[in-house]
C-alpha cells in the first residue's frame, strides 16, 4: 500500500502536515475529512526515497526493538522491526513531549495534527523515530497508548497507565497533564535520593577498598619491618586476625564467588516465580526507611488514576479496572482484584483495603466515607494527603540515610584504625623496639 504526505488545515485553519498508508488519493481525502480535516495538497511519497530514510535511522547504535505499524492491516499489527538506542532518550525529552503535547490538547488540536506538529520541532533523533511510530499508529486508528506500550523503557508503565485512562474515559488533556505531573515528581523524587544515596555509598566503597588496600599492600611492608628486627609474629593480634582472613579469603575465592552467584540466580528465579514475586513485592512495602515511601507512591498514582476516571463518569468497577494499569506490585493488584469482585458480588470493595493492613487506617476510613458521600472528592482528599505525607516521609528519609550511612562508615573506620593505623603508628613512633630488648623479645 503506497504512503501519502498531506498538507492540510484544521478547523482553525492552521496548515500542518502529514503522512498516511491508503490505497489511494480518494482514500485519503476521506479518512482526512472524517476527523474534520480540510486537506490541502496530497502527493504520493516516493518508496525509494522512504526507503533511504530508513536505512539512515538504522545505521545508529541500537539496542531494543520498536514495531511499525502493518501498512496491510489496520489492526493491532507491529511488524518491520527497526532497532533503537532508547538509553539515549532521556526523562527530560519525555517530559517535554507531554508538555507539548498537553499544550496542543488544550488548543483543541486533534491527535493527527498535534503529533505532526511536534514530530518537526523534536531535537533528540530517536524520540521522533517514536512519536512517527506513535502517529502512525494513530493514523491506523490506534489509541497513542497502544503504541507507546512497545517502549517502556522510554514511556514508563504507570505513565501509560494515565494515557491509557484519558484516551479511554476522554479526558485525555487532564491524562496528558497528569502524565507530565508524575514524570516530574518521578525524577524529582529520583534525583534527591541519588543526591543522597551517591556520596555515602561511594564514601562507604571507598573506606571499604581503603581497608583492603592496606591489608593487601601496607601490612606486608610492616611485616617486614618487624621481622628485620627479630620481631617476627608481633604484630597486633587484631591486624594478624584480619589479614589471615582476607588471605583465607583470597585462597578460596571461587567457592565464594559461585555461592553468591548461586544465591543471587536463585533468588532471581524464585522472584519469577508467582508466590516469590508475591513475597518479593511485599517486603517492597515492609523493607526499612523505604517500604512506606514506595507504598504512598503506588497509592497516590492509583488515586491519581481513579480520580481521573470517576471524573469522566466512569463507573467504579470500570475506574477499578482500568485504574489497575498504573500499578505494577502484585500485592496491591491482588487487592484491587479483591475490591472489584466484591463490587460484582455487591459487597463492600473498601475490605479488602482493610483487610490487607497494608494502607494507613486514615486512608480506608476516607474512602469508606467517600462512599456515602462523593467518591471523586474524596479521593482527591486521600491524595493531597498521600502528597503530603510522601514530602514528609521523603524529609525523613532524607535525614534517616546518612545516619544509616554514617554507621557503617564509623564501623568500617574503626576497624581500618585497629588493623592499619595501630601497626603503623607503633612502627613511627618505634614503640616496637622496646620488644626486641625485653627478654625472650
């Protein structure tokens, strides 16, 4: 089927351009006009020189694959598969192209033409391969989040999720907005725990090789030094432990190696598992400092998700369902699945929540009450209150890791001073003399 290139205008008369598969002009003219578009000019875009684009994109380094619409079949079909480098698609270019987007949405703009437009003022080569793949797809009559699916490292789940809602309910401006929203917050968030996480554990690693380097390379040359004098065995009874275990671990290295390489294979295959991912999942929402962190930010997107749709009056089951995509723990999905069969049963979806003793008791009590009286206010209370008990649990966070971080340092260091600085102070000071003139010295 031969690709066309339009030139046409909206209903505001603004001029964009754009591609589509159609078995010819009449064809094209047609499907343009059904979503109100007034085309303009159409040519038949030369296969050669389509041909010659696309061997420039795949001359790129590229790791993961992206999916080209079926010209044939208008269905869900992806097939050409074109390789991508998508590590070179970063979170900034993804919170740029939803602010566009959302800002075209607003202006009335139709998804064809808001896509098109963008498509001519994206810098970053692989994003526009992309957002072509996405407009595409929308010209094939796709929803954007059936496409943007095949690229999750550049479109995150729970993103999808939030377009998903808006495309599905039509209220795909606010999706966009909340969409940008979470990528936001999501790198925010992100960006302040490196900030805290990346100097103590590199501080910590240091210490670490600090120890071992001098038990490989200074404790040797002090040996010698006391064995020079007759001295042989007098070294710290605290350095001489510590250095015949790092040898005793030098000697059988392999079998250490493999049992953490066994320990670690197994584990991995035991969280592939049903109820190892179950457990697994769960201890996210237990483990220390960053369990409840992680449990809010599930909470707020699902919140987020369900007030969206509740909005645009979804029905509960239905918000229920279609909110479930933006959230990825099998614990929380397993409650959510609870809710909505005890909605179908026409018993109270809000148990399983209490059930699970896994929420605040203060969330299930507000949603309890949002039943008898406005469940889309209601949920939009839970969330400014999951907001701002996320900023209060990030603070603390904040101020909990460097403490935790300080321990293990002080501990390290400890050791460090026993085991390297003991010996070598001794041999500055030559306070280790005084054994080779004592008897039996």
């Amino acid at each position: 089927m031969p690709i066309y290139k339009y030139k046409a205008n909206d209903k505001y008369g603004i001029n964009f351009v754009g591609k589509m598969n159609a078995s010819n002009t009449t064809e094209v003219i047609d499907r343009l006009k059904r979503k109100k578009i007034m085309p303009i000019k159409i040519e038949q875009v030369n296969v050669a020189r389509a041909s010659a684009r696309r061997k420039e994109h795949k001359k790129a380094k590229r790791k993961n694959l992206t999916y080209r619409v079926g010209a044939q079949n208008l269905q869900k079909s992806f097939m050409n598969k074109v390789a991508i480098n998508f590590s070179k698609v970063n979170v900034r270019d993804v919170i740029v192209f939803t602010q566009n987007l959302y800002s075209l949405k607003k202006a009335d703009f139709n998804n064809v033409h808001a896509l098109s437009t963008i498509l001519q003022v994206i810098d970053n080569a692989n994003l526009a391969l992309i957002v072509e793949d996405i407009l595409n797809g929308v010209e094939a009559g796709q929803n954007m989040y059936t496409i943007m699916e095949y690229y999750p490292d550049v479109f995150p789940a729970p993103y999808v999720g939030i377009i998903k809602s808006g495309e599905l309910s039509g209220s795909l401006v606010n999706a966009l907005e909340q969409a940008r929203i979470y990528l936001e917050s999501s790198n925010s968030l992100k960006t302040k725990l490196k900030s805290i996480l990346l100097p103590n554990v590199t501080q910590f690693v240091a210490i670490i090789l600090l120890l071992f380097a001098g038990i490989i390379f200074v404790t040797p040359q002090i040996d010698k030094i006391y064995e020079s004098f007759g001295l042989t065995g007098k070294l710290p009874p605290a350095t001489v432990a510590f250095t015949e275990f790092v040898s005793f671990l030098g000697n059988i290295w392999y079998i250490w190696v493999i049992a953490i390489v066994a320990v670690v294979v197994l584990l991995i295959l035991y969280i592939r598992t049903m109820e190892g991912r179950f457990r697994f999942d769960y201890f996210k929402y237990k483990v220390p400092v960053f369990g409840q962190l992680v449990l809010m930010i599930d909470l707020r997107k699902f919140l987020n998700s369900l007030k969206l749709n509740l909005a645009n009056g979804m029905r509960l089951q239905e918000a229920l369902d279609l909110s479930k995509s933006v959230v990825k723990n099998t614990v929380f999905l397993s409650i959510l699945e609870s809710a909505k069969n005890n909605l179908i049963r026409g018993d109270n979806w809000v148990e399983p929540f209490e059930r699970a003793e896994v929420f605040p008791s203060m969330v299930t009590e507000m949603l309890k009450m949002g039943m008898d009286t406005d469940l889309t206010e209601m949920v939009g209370k839970i969330e400014e209150y999951i907001e701002m008990d996320i900023d209060r649990k990030l603070e603390k966070t904040i101020k909990v890791l460097p403490e935790i971080s300080y321990a293990f340092v002080g501990v390290v260091l400890v050791v460090f001073v026993i085991v390297i600085m003991v010996p070598l102070m001794e041999v500055y000071m030559g306070s280790f003399l005084f054994d080779a003139y004592l008897p039996n010295g």
